[in-house]
C-alpha cells in the first residue's frame, strides 16, 4: 500500500474510531467501544511513527474503558501494555508526558482492583506520583491526577490497612477538593472519594467524626439531586451514600441509618444498567443493607432479602475477581443470621461453606483475612450451639484466635473478636467444664473490653468478663465491674442527642444493680457508692458537668482563654445534645443540613474531651471532672441529715447510709425484701390500684382505680416492715413527740423501688401506734443523685428567698377542664398578698409557651396547675400542657434560667419516671432541677383536682408562716409538704381515697 493510500485508511480509522466513541457515550453499548478499538488497533499498527505515543495512549484509553464494563482481565492488560508503550515512546520533559504516567497508574490501580495483586497497585502509586509531581503548579489537571493517586493510596490500605495510606489518601482527596474549581465537573467525584476515604479510615479507628464526614461529603457530592437522570455518576453516587449511612448504623444501631442505606442502595441498583460491571457490588450492598435490618428487626424477608441479593452479586462476579471473597463472606453472613432465627442446619452449613470460600481465596496478609476468619469462627460456634459437636467448637476457637491474631493493635474490629473468641471459650467451658477455658473466656473478654472500638462491643464484653469473674475469678471482678461501669458513659457518649443516649441505656440498669451487690458482698460499700453515683443518671450528671463553673480556671490569668474556650465548647455541646431527635424531610437538602448538625456535634464532643484533658494536665486539675470518689461525696452532706441509697437486685436488696462524718457508706442489708417483693408493690400500686376504674372526681391526669384493688394501707406497711423501720432502727433513731426534733432524710431509690411512696411508708388507720411511720421520725425528700444533693447543699449559703412568684393556669381546649385549678391559683395569689412578694399570674389564654418560658426567667419561684403527662412512647416529650401545647421536658432541660430557686408542679405524673429507664430519673421534676432549681414538689401520679387547692393553700401557709423580711424560703418546702400532707390526713382521715390524695406529692432537692 502506498503512502497516501495508508495516510486515508488511518484518517478513516481514526473518523470511524471517534464515531463509536461518541455513540457508545451517549448508549453505553459495549459493542460500540469493541468497534472503536478495532479501528484504533488498525491506526497503531500502520508506519506512522511520529504519533504512536499518542496513538497507543488513546488506545490504552480504549481498552481501560472497556474493561470498567466487562471486567475482562485481558482488556486491562492490553491496556497497561499499550499505556506502557506510550509512555516509553514519549520524550522526557514532553507536555504529555504527566498524563500518560497517570493513564498508565490508573490502569495498574483498576487490575488490582480485579487482582488484588500488590505489585500493581505499587506501580499504579509510582506512576501516579510521577504524573503529579511532573504535572505544572496550576495546570487545569492537576487535581484530577490528586484525586487518582489518592485513589490508589485508600485502594491500598483497604488491601494492607496500613494507616499510613489511608492517611496520605485523606491527604490527596482533600488537596484534590481545595484545588478543583467551584462548578467544575470534577468537583463532585472528588468530594465523594473524600467521603469514602473517611469512611475506610472509621473501619479501622472507629472514630465516629470520620464516618460522619463520610457522610457529609457523599451528600455534599450532590451526586444525587444534581446529577441528571441516566448520568454515569448516578448510581455510584447512591452506593458511596448507602454504604457510609450502613457504616455508621453498624456503629450506632440507628435503625434511620439503615434504612437510609437501603433506600440508597436500591436506587444505585435501580440505575445501574444490566450487565454493568459494577452490578455485582450493587447487589452485593444491597444484600448488606438487608443483612444488617435483619439483626435489627428480626424480619425473615429481610434476611431472604439479603440471601437472594447476596446470591446475585455472586453469580455476576467473575471467577477469580478480587471482590469475590467479600461476596462469599457476606452470602455467609445472611445463611449464618437466618440460621440463628430458623435453626435450619441447610442454613449453617452453607454459611460455613461459602465463609471457607471466602478465606480459601483471599491471599495471606490481605487485610479483609481476620474478618473472614472471625466469620467463620462464629459460624462453627452456632452449629456447635445445635449439634454439640466439639470439632465445631474447637474450629470456632480456632479461627477465632487467629482472626485475634492478625487483628492489628488499635483496630476497631478487635474488641468484637476478642469477644467472639470469649464466648467460644465460654462454650466449650459449659460442654466439657474443663476451667482453662473459662481462663481464657474471661481473658479474652478483658482484652476486648480494654481494646479500642465501639464502646457498645467494649460494654458487652466487659460485662461478660464481670458477670464470669464473680463466678470464678472474685479476686479481681471489681476491677471488671468497675470497668464496665466506666464504660456505661461511652456508651451514652456526649457526641449523641439526649434521646439517643436514653435509647443506649436502656438495657444496663440490672447490670449495675448485679455490680453493687457485688461489691457489698465483698465487703467494698466504698464501691459500691461510687458505683451507684457513676452508673445512674448518667445524662443529668453530663448536663450538669457541661454547666460546670470554671470561676477557679479562670483566676489564673494563664488559663483565662482555657476556661473561655471550655465554656464555649459546653455550652454549644449540651445545645446540640439537647436537640429535637432529628427526623428529615427526605429532600437531600434536609438530609446535608442535618449531618451538618451530627458532624458539628461529633466534632464538638471531641473538642471537649481534649479540653478536659488539657485541663486535668495542669497543677491541682488532676481531678477535673472525674467521677467523685466516696470522700468526695461524704464530704460535701448535709450536716445532719442521711441520705438513703438503694440497691435492688435479685441478689440481695440493700441500703447505703451517707452521713455527715462517716468515712464509708453504712450498709444495711435489707433481709425480708428482694426484688420480686418490689416488682410486685410496684404492680399493685401502678397498675392493679391506678388503672382499674375512674376516679369519682376530676383528676390532672390520665387515672384509673380500682374498687377490687390491693390495699394501699397494705402497699405502704410492707414498705414501712421491710425497707424503712430496718434502716430507721440501723440508724439509730428514737420516735420523740416533739415535732421540733425530726430530722430530714434524702431517699435516692433504684430500680422498682423508685416508683414507690417511701415517704409515706407506715401504718396507718387503728393498727397505727406513734412511732410506726416514717413521718414520725423524719421529713422526706428525694434526690436523684447524691452528687446533686452535695451541690445544692454547699451552695444552701446562697439561697434566693421568693420574691417572685409565678402561677400559671393555662385554658387547654382540647383536654378536659380541671376547674379547681382556677381557685387553686387566685387563692394563692390571695394569700401571697405580701409586700414582700410580687406575684404574677399567668392564665387561660395568656399561658403560652413562650409567656411562661420568659417570665421563668424573671420570677425565681414558679406553681403549675395544669394537666401534666407522662409519655410512656417517649419520656423527654414528658411535660405539663399550656395553652398552646405542651412544655416538654427536653424543652425545660433547655433553660438557662437566670436564679431558679423553687417549682411546684401541681399537675399529674411530674415525679413518675419512665419504667424502661428507671436509673435515669427521667420526669419533670428531676428536669427541673437540671434546669436550676434548688428544690420541687411534684407528683407520683394523678392527684385530685377537687383537693388540689386546699393543699397547696397549706403548703404555701406554712412557708409564709416561717417567712422572714426576705421573702419565702425553699429550703423549708420540705416541711411545708410535711404539714400540708399533715392538714390533709387530719381532714380526710385515712382510708385509701384520702391516700390518693396526699400520698403523690412528693419532695425533690434541698
């Protein structure tokens, strides 16, 4: 062929080859790009020498783009050969030459991704690194070559997890970021390879603000509400999304998450076309998804869900690819979580067969291999559980030791695989009681308890080490227990909203109860106190340590801006801690503003923790917000009053006397009750007596009573027999008829026990002899916690008296009318007639939400006579109803109120806590004194309206009786409701309706 005949057969070739290009952009038809490199092979081969490194990269291209739809092996070492080529033909210092090197390591990155093989994403990393560091400072496409040697650095570390890749990834993806171009169309992917840097790092540090950056750049990538219908980016854009949101369920348990990443993945499997390459990984996260709501919610046609998906992603997977091993892993997964729920072995025994799979093709050293390992030890250790085979539970322990073993230190995943091996060990202890095993059980425990990772997984397996130690190994439980409990506050970590950690906390109360008995029969109250102190009302303790005054700091002008910046770091914490619980629109706009907030208060928490430290590192600081020790709270108790602290466990139920002077707590065990005898007073009381029939007249709550009821006489005797007159006795008290000589007395009951009348304990009617109830000893009040009580008696030399009473009777239409209210209020206002007391009223229409939050502020002392509630569905949405809705108590928590003294809640249920989260005192009284207050009256349950305005008439006499020039005085309400109660006993006598009446009210704080 002569030379003009061959220039026309190359220019037609390359017409031909630049047409199937451009129809296979816009169909995506593989066939398209098989005829472009056909025409392109023609053109490479021809005699013109001058163009064949240009020629053969162009060709290169081709083969690279053909392999991201087919997979074929061939077709990408056709194209490392022929980018290879172009680079070797290109002149040092020629223009092109940067992009070649980045054509030729992109091409070595998407083989490893087939092959798994080290060397080529090693050469990738080398050629890439030459592109960038020959590409001009400012040249258009430098960013680009960034974002792809970051690629291949976080494609490494998912191979390796060397921390050090997956650092200069997060490195290059951002510099990629900062240097494109507001607009540009590389923007988007740049963002989303940021995200999913952040999330590979969060599966190996556990650190929550990586996967909560995730997230937020996959959102902000807009890959899914900017990018047009039918755009190749699409349904990546959906996957990056889904898997950071399932990421972070697996840290969280937030069934939102999971269902986020669902709703993603479907969308990503929607809009990828049939036959794509990236099908595959599209069924495979969408099996996950499912997998994952499966262990939440425990549907079947989830897990059947994940088991086809799964079974798809397999199918369409080729032979030898790098990814299949994570496929058979995860199929095993699903056939593993339906055998927990079915029991079917068919089940079992193909979990173990494709998690077999899974290890036999993933090379040595891969960094998914421990995964896999610990996958199949669980798996042994389920069959063992059905068959009692011991070559099941010894392959269990097996794989579980080695996926221990090649776990690197720090890792996030170590903690659930020294448990998984803790509890293999644990069953075969059970089968053949051979004690080494159980050695290793409870060492393994400790060893995830003690790694870093999720503080769930650290929680559970702590407590598992505790639970065996006392067993086998009392020596050293405490050091277990004490662990755990610690652990508790991680669990309901301050980087969450208040809902979430009531949500985290709901399952532990009985553990703690089973730690401080513990320490009792060991002969350690000391514990046991701290325990009680640090294990309970652990989100009012962390809204009261974000409220710490720092006044000490700040005296050394050194540490002024230390103590400034803690301040301003608590106050905005515990602002997006006590946010609504965010719930979106479903607009992407809403979702990006949301993770905003998360990834605000993330990074907010874990500025906090680093202050804190900061703090504790200078001189006398050392102690800085660490929980109290028992010298601390015995040092701080009021002067001549105990303080009662319960523990009610199946073990044993004890009491705790904390007085003045004592170097340890006194114990008390409580021999006749238990906590069967609890629950069951608790029953009579909450159910049986409030839910059977109608009160006669109109109540401020919601109640029921019944005529065939268990006797409140009955209720309030056994508790006087077997809880109080044993610590009375303990304590020494004599029953003197002075009135004059009672003392007062601070309850802080756990468990069952905080939902009955302790301050009413005794007998009554003609069995009643003095000295056989509590009130003949002592006035009763109640604290949620003994460092709260502290708090407010050292600081009792500041009380604000009254000068400032709000009374607030709002008109709520849309519940029924409670008309003793009305008089309740105006005869208050009556007898405050004082002119040392201003009184405002705020009623029917006037009492709105936001009147009654302003004036709060403005009056130190405020009376509700109201409906109140307490909602059973969601405790913090708790409240007492105004005119325009109800004020809740997550609202109240809110307050910063400027000299909040004294509350009285005359409304129904605003000292009835929640029964799921009994060691948390969550009810409008004790949010009241988070918000401030000195002291409240509130009530157990529906109290009577027809009876309401006598007794706060008395209650309010008594204090004005006892009133100085300075106004009313709160830290005599306790004795204001002692007589009160008092008038009202006198007046109704005592059979069980007059009960109803005074028995509810009840004291709180100082």
């Amino acid at each position: 062929m002569n030379v003009a005949a061959l220039a026309q057969s190359v220019i037609s070739d390359l017409r031909c080859a630049a047409e199937f290009i451009c129809r296979f952009e816009d169909t995506g038809s593989v066939e398209d790009i098989t005829q472009a490199i056909e025409h392109m092979e023609s053109v490479v081969s021809s005699v013109i020498i001058e163009n064949f490194g240009e020629l053969s990269n162009a060709l290169g291209r081709l083969y690279a783009l053909r392999f991201e739809c087919t997979v074929n092996v061939q077709d990408i070492d056709c194209a490392i050969s022929h980018h290879q080529n172009a680079v070797e033909s290109t002149p040092s210092g020629h223009a092109d030459l940067p992009s070649r090197f980045n054509n030729l390591g992109n091409a070595y990155s998407g083989r490893f991704k087939c092959t798994g093989d080290l060397k080529d994403i090693n050469s990738a990393i080398s050629h890439q690194q030459k592109a960038v560091e020959s590409t001009p400072s400012g040249y258009a496409g430098l960013s680009s070559r960034i974002n792809d040697l970051g690629n291949s650095y976080l494609r490494r570390f998912e191979h390796t997890g060397d921390l050090k890749d997956i650092s200069s990834a997060i490195s290059h993806h951002q510099k990629a970021v900062e240097s494109t171009p507001s607009g540009h169309a590389d923007l988007l992917s740049g963002i989303s390879n940021l995200g999913s840097s952040y999330m590979r790092r969060f599966n190996h540090t556990g650190d929550l603000k990586d996967i909560n950056s995730a997230i937020s750049h996959h959102q902000k990538a807009k890959a899914v509400e900017f990018t047009p219908s039918g755009h190749a980016d699409l349904p990546r854009g959906f996957s990056n999304l889904g898997t950071s949101y399932l990421v972070r369920f697996e840290r969280t348990g937030d069934l939102n998450d999971v269902n986020s990443a669902l709703s993603y993945h479907q969308k990503a499997m929607e809009s990828t076309a049939s036959g794509h390459a990236d099908l595959s990984s599209r069924f495979n996260n969408l099996g996950s998804s499912y997998n994952c709501r499966f262990q939440c919610t425990g549907e079947l046609k989830d897990v059947d869900s994940a088991i086809s998906h799964h079974q798809k992603a397999i199918e369409s997977t080729p032979s030898g690819h790098a990814c299949l091993p994570t496929r058979f892993n995860n199929l095993g997964n699903a056939y593993s979580g339906r055998f927990e729920r079915t029991g079917d072995l068919k089940d079992i025994n193909s979990a173990i067969s494709h998690h077999q799979k899974a290890v036999e093709c993933t090379p040595s050293g891969h960094a998914c291999l421990p995964t896999w390992f610990n996958n199949l030890g669980n798996s042994y250790a389920f069959r063992f559980k059905r068959t009692a085979d011991l070559e099941d539970i010894d392959s269990a322990i097996s794989h579980h030791l080695k996926a221990v073993e090649f776990t690197p230190s720090g890792h996030s995943d170590l903690p659930g695989r020294f448990k998984n091996l803790g509890n293999s060990y644990s069953c075969r202890f059970k089968h053949n009681q051979y004690f080494p095993d159980i050695e290793c059980s409870i060492g393994s425990y400790r060893g995830g308890a003690a790694s870093n990772g999720a503080p769930s997984i650290r929680l559970q397996s702590a407590k598992l080490a505790a639970r065996l130690s006392s067993i086998h190994d009392c020596s050293h439980c405490l050091i277990d227990f004490s662990l755990a409990i610690t652990l508790l506050s991680e669990v309901a970590g301050l980087e969450q909203t208040v809902h979430r950690r009531h949500a985290n906390l709901l399952d532990h109360s009985q553990f703690l109860g089973l730690a401080v008995a513990n320490a009792l029969i060991l002969g350690r109250p000391d514990s046991a106190l701290e325990w009680l102190e640090q294990g309970r009302c652990l989100v009012w303790n962390q809204i009261n340590q974000l409220r710490t005054p720092v006044d000490t700091l700040r005296m050394n002008h050194r540490h002024r801006s230390l103590a400034d910046r803690f301040i301003e770091v608590a106050k905005a914490l515990e602002s997006h801690g006590t946010r609504s619980n965010p719930s979106s629109s479903g607009t992407l706009a809403e979702e990006i503003r949301l993770q905003d907030d998360t990834l605000i208060h993330t990074g907010l928490a874990a500025d906090y923790r680093k202050l804190i430290e900061e703090i504790r590192s200078l001189p006398d600081f050392n102690d800085f917000l660490r929980p109290p020790k028992v010298v601390d709270l015995l040092a701080s108790l009021p002067s001549d009053s105990p303080v009662i602290i319960f523990n009610i466990h199946e073990d044993g139920c004890d009491a705790l006397a904390l007085m003045a002077g004592l170097d340890e707590p006194l114990h008390i065990p409580l021999k006749d009750f238990s906590l069967a005898e609890a629950e069951k007073l608790k029953h009579a009381l909450q159910v049986d007596l409030l839910k059977q029939r109608e009160v006669k007249d109109q109540d401020r709550g919601v109640r029921i009573v019944s005529e065939n009821r268990i006797s409140m006489a009955g209720i309030l005797q056994a508790l006087w027999y077997k809880v109080v007159q044993p610590i009375l006795e303990a304590l020494g008290y004599s029953f003197w008829a002075n009135d004059s000589t009672r003392r007062r007395i601070w309850w802080c009951p756990t468990g069952p026990l905080a939902f009955l009348p302790l301050h009413a304990a005794g007998i009554y009617g003609s069995s009643y002899k003095p000295g056989l109830r509590v009130s003949d000893f002592a006035v009763s009040s109640y604290t949620p916690t003994v460092q709260f009580l502290n708090k407010k008696s050292a600081a009792s030399s500041t009380v604000q008296k009254c000068t400032n009473i709000l009374l607030i009777n709002p008109n709520t239409p849309s519940l029924p009318a409670i008309p003793f209210t009305r008089k309740e209020v105006h005869n208050l206002k009556v007898i405050m007639d004082n002119p040392h007391i201003r009184t405002l009223l705020l009623e029917d229409g006037a009492a709105t939400t936001d009147k009654v939050k302003a004036e709060m502020n403005t009056c130190n002392w405020v009376h509700f006579a109201c409906h109140g509630i307490q909602d059973v569905g969601d405790p913090l949405k708790s409240g007492v109803h105004l005119r325009d809705g109800r004020l809740e108590l997550l609202e109240i928590m809110r307050q910063k109120l400027s000299n909040p003294e004294f509350a009285f809640l005359s409304a129904c249920q605003t000292s009835k806590g929640d029964l799921k989260l009994s060691e948390e005192v969550v009810h409008l009284a004790a949010g009241m004194l988070a918000a401030g207050y000195r002291g409240v009256v509130g009530t157990m349950w529906s109290i009577s309206d027809r009876h309401g305005p006598e007794f706060a008439k008395w209650f309010y006499e008594y204090l004005l009786e006892n009133m100085g020039t300075d106004g009313l005085d709160s830290t005599k309400a306790a004795y204001a409701l002692d007589y009160a109660t008092r008038k009202v006993r006198d007046t109704l006598g005592e059979d069980d309706d007059a009960f109803l009446t005074w028995v509810p009210y009840v004291h709180f704080g100082y």
